[in-house]
C-alpha cells in the first residue's frame, strides 16, 4: 500500500481570528500530527509513506495533481484544521479528480467535531475522530486486507459512510485517543523538509516543534481542549526525542504542548534532566502563570528556555472571570516580574472582543500592557469556535441565527465570516481596535532598538522587516 499524506496548501483560509497580514510572516512550522501517523505507519506496517506539506514546500493547488501522480498512493490522509477546510476539502477533490480509486481519509481538530457531516462531501471516504495514529493504521490495514465497511465500521474514531446510513451522528462516533503516549514512536523528523522550519520569533534560522503532553485539564470556554483528558511523556521520552533533534543539526525547540507546565514535578525533573545531559539548546513553550512558580522559571531558564507564552487574554478581572480563564492579574504581574528578572522573555496573548467588554475594559488591557511590559504580544479577536461553550452561549444568546460551523462544515466557503462575539463591536471596530493595537506595541522605537540588538543572521533581519512592513501597511 502507498500511502500520502498531505498537509493542504493553505490559500483559502477563513481567518480574521489574528489578522491576517500579520500573520503572513510567521514562518512555517511543521506538521507534526502528520509526522506521528507518519512515523506510526512506518514501523509498524510496510506500507509506503510519504508526506508532502505543501505550504513549507510552496507547492499550490494548481501543482499538486503533479506531487500526487508522481507517487502513485492507494491512500491520501489529509490534515485539517477549521479555518482551511475549504483547501481540505480542494485537495480531496484533486485526488479524486486523478483517480476515484484513490481513497480519500481526512483527520484533525476540524473532523474531530465534525466526523459525519465531513462525509457529505462526496470526495472524501473515511473521517477521524481524535488522534489518529492507530485509526488511521488500522483503517489502512483493514483496507489491504478488502475488510467490507462493516467492518471497519468497528474501529473506533472512525466515521463511515455505513454508518452515516445507520443514522449516526458527529457527536455518536466515538473518539480515539492514545492512553499511553510512550507507546507512539518518537515522530521521524527526516520524513519532512526539516531544515526548511523558521519563525519569525525564533533565534536560529531552523527550528523544531515537539509536543510532550496531550490534553488540557482546564474550562477556558472559548476553547476546545476544554476538560480534555491530560497525558504525558517520561522525562526519559522527551529527552530522547530532545537528542533525536539536536543529532539533526537544529538548536531550536518550540513545545506546543496546550499548556507545557500543568504539572510542575515533571517540568523540575524535565529541566534537570536537560541540565544533567548538559544538553544545549534555546527552547521555548506555552505555559499558565498559575502553574508557574519562581523556581520552576529559574530551572527552565538554566536549562535553556528563552521565551515563554502566557494566555493572559484580558487586563480586566471580570472579562477573565467570564472567559472562566481561572487566573488573576496579580499572578499575572508576578510570573511577568520573575520572567523578567530571570531574562526570560515572554509573550502574552490577548483577546479582543471578550464577553462583557465595552471599550472601558479594553483600555484597562491597554493599561495593563503598557504596565506589564512583555516582550511580546500577540492580540486576537475573540472568535467563537465550534464545539466551544462561548459558542453555545452564542447560539443560545441569538448572536448567531442558525448553527453557522456546521453549515460552514457542511458546504465551506472562502466567503465565510466567522462568527464574532458581538455584544459591543462589529467585526470593523474589532478589526480597526486590534490594528492599532499590533502598532501601538511592535512600532516603537524602544521594540525596534531592542530587536535590532537581538539580530543573528541577514534571514532573521530579512524575515523581521518583511513582517514590520506588513504591518506598516495593515
Ligand atoms: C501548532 C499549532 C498551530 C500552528 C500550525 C502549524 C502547523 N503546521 O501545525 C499555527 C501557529 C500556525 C496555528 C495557528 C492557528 N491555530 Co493552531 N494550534 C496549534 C497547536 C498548538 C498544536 C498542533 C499540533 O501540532 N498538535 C499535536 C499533534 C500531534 O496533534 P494534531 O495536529 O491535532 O494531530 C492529531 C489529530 O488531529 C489527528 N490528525 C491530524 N491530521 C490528520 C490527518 C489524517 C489523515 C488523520 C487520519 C488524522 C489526523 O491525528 C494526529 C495525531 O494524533 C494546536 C493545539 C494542540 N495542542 O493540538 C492548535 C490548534 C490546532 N489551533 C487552533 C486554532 C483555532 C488556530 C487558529 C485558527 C487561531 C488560534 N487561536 O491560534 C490559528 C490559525 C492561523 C490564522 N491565520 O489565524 C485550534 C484548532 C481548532 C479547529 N477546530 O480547527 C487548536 C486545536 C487549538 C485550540 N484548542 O483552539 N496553530
Ligand atoms: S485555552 Fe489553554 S488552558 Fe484554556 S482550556 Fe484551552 S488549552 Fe487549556
């Protein structure tokens, strides 16, 4: 069996969640749900496997029908994620278009809410529900194996057309998650272009990304990992992966784990572990301030940690409260304090257009920028997304006339406008506050000095200006 794997060419997204000018230069960073099927498939089976990321390798919808006769799969997976399912569902009918006897297979965040009514559409085959490593193996062996779609009704996480006959719905399929993630193997960085992953906020010009928990215990309700449940790996797992990394020449390490330092005993022993290998390298992850402590910060320093995101999203007590966020802005004042005692740098995320807020509250996160000093910030306009409680309390409060993800979901569209939460602002105003805001923080002399003196190499200084241009003109 050939098996593809496609991350979409991203070119038709539905986002003004961050703007999208800003975001334009990010950088990529690898698809690493595709790299664990990947690496799953590849030593537990003989099939075939390949991985074509199409935004890393610049490859359009107009050059993929190439990159897929070129391999010749029984399969193609496809990666999906909400804002680019109209570029899932075109690389779906692309593969059908070469071949109908091609199977299609399509999994991610997006199929996880919405397995059966991805099915409506006539390109694609099967839909996961969940993490896909073993659905996905066992899919594929069941189809060498010619198992009917009865059968493979039965495996879990999977959603069939047998079963969309049978009256089965999204919320019906079972989920399929891994209990133990030391069973996965550590995901094969080889399988893609490695040395082509940047970011615009990293300090080499290569970076790596790697996740060590999955899952997040918290109930921020404008998020879907809410209460799910959470996994991790041994210190000793992580660190292998961490030394399968620097064997391929790359310094830098981002964890995008939900929120890296849920429990603290493992970042401790994490860290020593990092510091007794004398491993070095600059990483950086995504924490909760309280899950944070002095100590904790001070080992995560020595043990190379250059920067830290706080999902901060409001400066005003009560707006958190409503995001059930359950952190205060003392610890908040404190965490940024100890990071920048410590020279840690920090990011701190924020969201426009919360529940309850007016322009008062959004001038007291204005305030509370300026008094907190990141070195960072990302702002975001608040975006009720599916499977979300805000979105329920959307449709419940008739901000929405009808369920609009699942008509999106159902036939997506370039043209969509997500749903914003429109209590005080229109998507202009929204749009208009946060522009200003981007400028008001990155358009000063005193950020350019600073990152001008961070300066490593002529691609850092290229990709830095490109992305100040942008938002010049945004
Ligand atoms: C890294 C990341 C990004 C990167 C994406 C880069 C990349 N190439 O992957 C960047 C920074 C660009 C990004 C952006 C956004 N992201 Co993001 N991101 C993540 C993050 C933190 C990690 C993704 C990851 O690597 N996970 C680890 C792997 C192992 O899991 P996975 O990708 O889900 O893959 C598994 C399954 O989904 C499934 N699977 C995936 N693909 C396939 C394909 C097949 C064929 C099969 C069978 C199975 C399968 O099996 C995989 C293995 O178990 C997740 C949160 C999370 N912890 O997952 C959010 C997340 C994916 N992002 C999300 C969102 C909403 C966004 C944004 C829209 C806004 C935002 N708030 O950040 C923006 C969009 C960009 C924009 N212009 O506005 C949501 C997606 C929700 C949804 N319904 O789609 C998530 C889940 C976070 C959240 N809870 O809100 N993101
Ligand atoms: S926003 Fe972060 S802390 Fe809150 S539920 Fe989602 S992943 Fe967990």
């Amino acid at each position: 069996m050939r098996i593809l794997l496609i991350y979409p060419p991203i070119e038709n997204e539905v986002s003004h969640i961050s703007l999208q000018e800003i975001d334009e230069e990010r950088g990529f960073l690898p698809p690493l749900g595709l790299l664990y099927l990947a690496t799953y498939l590849k030593k537990y089976s003989n099939f075939d496997v390949k991985i074509i990321d199409c935004n890393v390798d610049a490859i359009s919808h107009l050059d993929l029908p190439g990159s897929i006769i070129d391999f010749h799969p029984d399969v193609v997976g496809i990666s999906s994620m909400t804002h680019f399912l109209v570029d899932a569902y075109k690389v779906a009918a692309t593969v059908k278009n070469i071949s109908n006897k091609i199977i299609t297979v399509v999994g991610g965040p997006h199929t996880t809410i919405y397995p059966v009514t991805t099915l409506e559409n006539p390109n694609i085959d099967y839909s996961i529900k969940g993490e896909g490593e073993l659905a996905f193996f066992e899919l594929v062996s069941a189809l060498q194996k010619g198992v009917t779609e009865e059968g493979i009704s039965s495996i879990k996480g999977i959603a069939t057309r047998f079963l969309v006959r049978k009256g089965t719905t999204d919320t019906d399929v079972e989920l399929t998650r891994i209990p133990d993630l030391e069973a996965l193997p550590i995901p094969d960085r080889t399988l893609l272009p490695y040395r082509k992953y940047y970011s615009v906020l990293s300090h080499s010009t290569n970076i790596a990304t790697m996740i060590t928990t999955r899952g997040c215990p918290y109930r921020c309700i404008y998020c879907d990992r809410m209460g799910k449940k959470f996994r991790s790996t041994s210190a000793d797992y992580v660190l292998n992966e961490i030394e399968t990394i620097l064997n391929l020449g790359i310094r830098e390490i981002f964890f995008h784990d939900d929120t890296f330092n849920v429990d603290k005993k493992r970042v401790v022993d994490l860290c020593e572990r990092i510091l007794d290998k004398k491993l070095r390298f600059k990483w950086d992850a995504r924490a909760r301030v309280d899950c944070a402590d002095y100590n904790q910060l001070l080992l995560m320093k020595r043990a190379g940690c250059s920067r830290i995101s706080f999902g901060v999203e409001s400066g005003n007590q009560d707006v958190l409260k409503k995001l059930r966020k359950g952190i205060t802005l003392q610890q908040v004042e404190k965490v940024f304090q100890w990071c920048k005692e410590l020279q840690i740098n920090s990011l701190a995320d924020f969201m426009i257009g919360s529940p309850g807020e007016t322009m008062k509250e959004i001038q007291d996160t204005i305030s509370f920028v300026k008094e907190l000093k990141p070195n960072y910030v990302q702002f975001s306009i608040v975006c009720p997304y599916p499977d979300t409680d805000l979105y329920r309390l959307c449709i419940k409060n008739k901000m929405v006339l009808e369920d609009v993800w699942l008509n999106f979901s159902r036939s997506p569209s370039v043209d969509f406008e997500p749903p914003i939460w429109n209590e005080h602002f229109s998507r202009y105003e929204l749009e208009k506050i946060t522009r200003r805001l981007f400028k008001e923080f990155y358009l000063t002399p005193h950020f350019i000095f600073n990152e001008l003196k961070k300066l490593r190499s002529l691609k850092e200084f290229k990709i830095k200006v490109k992305a100040a241009i942008n938002l010049i003109h945004s």
